[in-house]
C-alpha cells in the first residue's frame, strides 16, 4: 500500500508562488503576459500564480505527455493539445508544475521559440535538477525538490492524488 508524506505545505507553497508573482510583476511591469499552462498538472500553480501577479495576464493552454501511466518519462513527446491563440510578439511564461529530465520542456520550448513570442521564460513549480537529461533554463522555480516521486497540487500517479493541497512524496 502507498503511503504519503508532506514535502512541501500548503502554505509553503502559496508563499512562494506570492514571491514569483511579484518577480514576474518586476520583469513584465505592463504586461500583457501570456501565461501557458502545460495540461494537466500545471493548472493549479498557473490558477494561483495568475491571482499572485499584477500585471495583466492571460491564460492560455497545451497538452503535452512524455509520461503515459508510470512513474517515469517514456523519453517519447507528443503533443496532445495545441494553442488558441497566436503568441508571436507577445511575452510568454510557460508554466509547468515539475522540471524533471527536460525532454518534455525542451521540445516544447523548440516548439513555442518557433511561433516567435517577444520572450519566451519558463516558470515551475518544482525543479529536480539531479533528474535532467536535457538542458532546461528555469527563470522562475517555486522549489528545488530531491530525486523523490511526488504528488499533489497538480501532480499525479495515474491520475490519483492532483487534488492534495500539499506536495507529498508517494512510496510503497
């Protein structure tokens, strides 16, 4: 049976994604700044962080999988749903809830540099820098997390546990 442990609280979290809200407000004074949601997990810390910022954002979504139902990427990148919108000319921040090996985020950010936004930055929630396999520069990082499997506040195994306010690590 799985059991969990608190990572990172609830309140630890909300505190932190307040101190990128206002470090994205500092870089982006006049907005607008498309903020990307890469679906699924990433919602909530773009939800929270969108209300953390002043300056002006909008909302946008992408659907991308390199995970399928297991604890680890299967290195194959496909992706599952597209922009509604043009974003060249505009500010980007892509937001994700894990930077774990970068396959994902760095064929995504080939992907997004060539619709030709004004600035394209990523911000994550999580970063496991021991995990990487590509090479992903973070502007914005929430927390540096160890080599541990976790979930909560967006995060999932099999689609269970997104819905914990808290990051928990998940073991056997």
């Amino acid at each position: 049976m799985s059991s969990l442990r608190v990572l990172l609280s609830a309140d630890q979290i909300q505190a932190r994604i307040h101190e990128l809200g206002a470090q994205i407000d500092r870089d982006y004074p006049h907005g607008p700044v498309y903020l990307i949601a890469i679906l699924k997990g990433a919602c909530f810390f773009l939800a929270d962080l969108a209300r953390a910022m002043k300056t002006p954002a909008r909302i946008e979504f992408i659907g991308i999988s390199s995970y399928g139902r297991g604890k680890s990427s299967s290195g194959e990148v496909k992706l599952t749903k597209d922009l509604d919108v043009s974003i060249e000319g505009h500010d980007v921040v892509l937001v994700e809830d894990i930077v774990d090996s970068g396959i994902t985020l760095s064929y995504l950010m080939k992907v997004l540099s060539q619709r030709r936004p004004k600035s394209l930055r990523i911000a994550t929630l999580l970063d496991k820098p021991e995990r990487r396999q590509r090479a992903v520069e973070t502007h914005y990082v929430g927390f540096q997390i160890p080599d541990e499997f976790v979930v909560g506040f967006g995060l999932d195994y099999a689609e269970d546990y997104r819905n914990l306010r808290d990051v928990c690590v998940l073991s056997d």
